[in-house]
C-alpha cells in the first residue's frame, strides 16, 4: 500500500478522537458536541469553517494556489439510537446512543486528511470538507442543501465513503451507476366494521383483507417490474386487534419499498395503490394509503467512479478495486449526487477480529450492537482523501 507516512505517523492521535466520538455519540441534528470537536481540530490546523449548515453541520475551507476548481469531500457525524452491547474502555457513555455505522470513523479519516492536506496543501484549488450531520434518517444531506451548501460552497464533484463489514481490510469498492437503493415507507389503514370472531358473517374482517394484500404486493415485483429492474416490498408491522374473540375494526399495515430508479419506484407506489384500494373494495371494504418517499437512490457518476478506482489503484494496486456490487440499503449522499457529479464508495472494515476485549458477542455488522470501527483504516482512508483531492485539484 502507499499510504501517507506523515498520516500514518498521526494515526494513533486521530483514532483517539475517534475513540472519543465513539465513547459520546449523539444523535440525528444534536451532534453539537461532535461539531465542537471537529471545528477546534480544523481550527487548531488552520483550516477556516463555516457551521450551522443543517443545524449542526461543519465545513472546513482548504484553499492553495489560484484555480477555481473545487471538491467536496463529505463524512457523517451522527450515531443511532441503539443500545451498545460492547463494554471496551471506549464504548459509548449514553444509554441508548452508540456509533454502529462507523459514522465515528469516517468523521476521524475525513480529519485525518484534512491535518495533513492543511500542512501540505499540495494542490491547486479548493477542498471544502464537509462534516454532515443526520444520516440515519434524518436527512442531513438534504437539509445542508436546501440551506446553501453548494451556493455557498461551489464545487464541481463531490464524494462519500463508508465502511463495509465483511470486506477486508484494504479492499476498496467503486463502481458507476446505483450502488445504494432509494428507502420508501408506506401505511395503510384497512377499515372494516369489527364484531364477535364467532360470528363474522356480521362483521367486516380488514384482517383477512391484511393477509390478502401483503400476499398480492408480492405480485408487484414478480409480475409488474420488469425482470432485470430491482425492487423490494417488504411488510414489516401489521397491528389489529386486542381480543382474541374480538374482529377488529382496522387493521394497519405498514412497511418499506426499495428501488434502484425513480421509474420502478413510481411503478411500485401506483400499483401498491391500486392493488390496495382494490383489494380492500373487493371484500367490501376502504383503505388509506400511504406512501413517504425518504431517500432516493445513490447513483454514481460514471466520470468520478472512474476517477475515483485510478486513485485506489495507485493507493492500494488494482487488485484489490473490486466492483461495488449494489445493496438495498440506503444512504442520504444519495440527495448530493442528485445536485453534483461524484461517488460513493465502500472500504472493507475487516471481520470483526480488531475489536477489543469487551466487545459484545454479536458480529461487528453495520447497526449491529457489538459493532466497532477498525481504526486501520484511519490511515487508509484518510490517504485515499488527500490523493483523490490532490489529483482532482492537480496544478
């Protein structure tokens, strides 16, 4: 590998950052103390900020020589709301928050970087670091956007990264096109006429109308998406009912759908519609439907995507560039890349056998309770920042 040898050198002080982080998670629009720590850290290296972007986001400005051109490079700084199972000496202080995505992680390399390119500033043109806040459904991105990001801050590509479990160590993941699918969520209310589960000739049952319905969405990807076009619908809450001798009078369901394009996901959310209130009126019945549209899918551009595995190549060799092979998951850089060119990579986090003793007993999967971030990839990532910055912003 070619890593940066002044990055390397700093790595133990960026990983206890990281660790501090970890051990202080915050939450989607309330990560003001992770904030604190980033501003004083760019700060502290001479990088000018801008805060407040999204509520509590961060933008450190690194500007060298006379050109315009410019590149945004973007790390997530919220945790979830999940309780962490790992006891180590860094394991989260908050009941109820911990950092099991790795946002911790790519906030820590993203700074890494920026220590270094600071010094160096080996490069013609601007890098704009951008600390977002709310990734885990809050939609940050987004609200970074509507608030003047990229008015403000004018760039012409911009790129993520996240770590990837399972990958190992080293091992970098790009390609063109959807790597990340849109989130969509739905709700439909079935409304019948409750009455005595003995006698349910005079009841209206919005319960077997339920089963008939979950059974029938399936239908939708088999039978209406096309083939080659990905699509999921998944059903995962259906509520009704107090009694066991008791029909209800509604019967809820709710669930997700996931797409690779905005035309399969117009498809899905018209016949989901259709075969909703159909189904519903078909044994007597109405329903409400509804469908919130959360993240759009994560496209890469083929130039940046190209761009980017030149850069992990010469970092890394071309033998460990692999494909990203596209998962259902979703990712709100998804709102960036609908703005601005750019790409969206993944890094291989390991198995899991860098943690320390007290880790929880389950793998080390993203928003799994015993998850940890590898800090070897601290000088990893952070090199493949400054590389991809230097030979964007090439004099």
């Amino acid at each position: 590998m070619n890593l940066i040898d002044p990055i390397v050198s700093a790595a133990a002080e960026i990983a206890a950052i990281r660790r501090d982080l970890h051990a202080h998670p915050e939450l989607c629009f309330q990560e003001q103390r992770t904030a604190d720590v980033v501003a004083a850290k760019l700060t502290e290296w001479g990088i000018p900020i801008h805060r407040g972007l999204g509520t509590t986001g961060v933008v450190g400005i690194l500007k060298a020589g006379t050109s315009d051109k410019a590149i945004g490079l973007r790390a997530d700084m919220d945790a979830l709301p999940m309780q962490e199972f790992n006891t180590f000496a860094h394991a989260s202080v908050h009941p109820g928050k911990m950092h099991a995505c790795g946002h911790d992680g790519h906030t820590a390399m993203l700074l890494a970087a920026a220590k270094h390119m600071a010094t160096e500033r080996n490069f013609d043109g601007t890098v704009y670091l951008i600390f977002q806040p709310a990734e885990e459904g809050g939609g940050g991105a987004r609200e970074m956007i509507k608030e003047g990001l990229f008015e403000q801050f004018p760039m012409q590509a911009v790129f993520g990264l996240h770590n990837w479990p399972g990958a190992a160590v080293g091992q970098f993941a790009v390609s063109a096109g959807p790597v990340m699918a849109s989130s969509n969520e739905f709700k439909i209310t079935i409304h019948g006429k409750g009455g005595h589960a003995a006698m349910p000739h005079f009841a209206q049952d919005p319960v077997a109308v339920a089963a008939s319905m979950v059974q029938a969405f399936q239908n939708i990807i088999s039978r209406n998406v096309k083939p080659i076009d990905a699509g999921v619908i998944s059903v995962t809450m259906i509520h009704a009912g107090e009694a066991t001798n008791v029909i209800p009078d509604s019967c809820e369901l709710q669930g997700t759908v996931r797409t690779f394009s905005i035309p399969v996901l117009d498809l899905i959310e018209q016949r989901m519609r259709v075969v909703a209130e159909h189904t519903a009126a078909a044994f007597g019945l109405t329903c409400t439907f509804e469908f919130v549209r959360n993240y759009p899918p994560t496209i890469n551009t083929a130039f940046e995507a190209d761009f980017a595995r030149g850069v992990m190549a010469e970092l890394v060799g071309p033998e460990r560039v692999s494909a990203q092979e596209p998962t259902m998951g979703a990712e709100d850089f998804s709102y960036m890349l609908l703005e601005k060119p750019g790409c969206y990579v993944f890094l291989g986090n390991g198995d899991g056998a860098h943690r320390e003793m007290g880790h929880g007993g389950g793998p080390c999967m993203l928003h799994n309770p015993s998850y940890d971030f590898n800090d070897d990839l601290i000088p990893l990532g952070a090199s493949y920042w400054v590389r991809l910055a230097e030979r964007w912003l090439k004099p």
